[in-house]
C-alpha cells in the first residue's frame, strides 16, 4: 500500500492496517521456518510496509495531540 493512501486513512484504519500486516508477517517467517517461502523478498517489503503505516499513524497521532 502506497503512502498516499495510508495518508487518507484514519486513526483506526491505520491500526487497523498495522495488525493485518504484521499477521501477514508472521505467516510469511512461518513459511520461511518451513521452508515454503519460494519469495524470501516479501519479507522484506512486509516490513517495511508496516514501517511504513507506523510511521504514517504517529504523524497523524501527533498531529492531534498538538490539536489539543
């Protein structure tokens, strides 16, 4: 998911978006430990793509803690 459209998304929908993806990340490590990983790269940018919406939701947490 692009940062374009993490950025339209709300505080529940980032967090939301936050867990599916680390339970995409973890269902990929469990497919690695088992050896039915065929694309180790996904790895990576599941991670990064979680990096990502973090990043995303503390922007937006902060932006309204400053609002009040």
């Amino acid at each position: 998911m692009k940062t374009a459209e993490l950025r339209q998304k709300d505080v529940a929908g980032l967090q939301a978006e936050v867990k599916e993806l680390q339970k995409a990340h973890f269902n990929l490590r469990m497919q690695k430990a088992t050896q039915q990983l065929n694309n180790t790269a996904q790895l990576g940018q599941t991670r990064r793509a979680i990096a990502r919406a973090k990043t995303v939701l503390a922007e937006k947490q902060a932006a309204a803690a400053s609002k009040e």
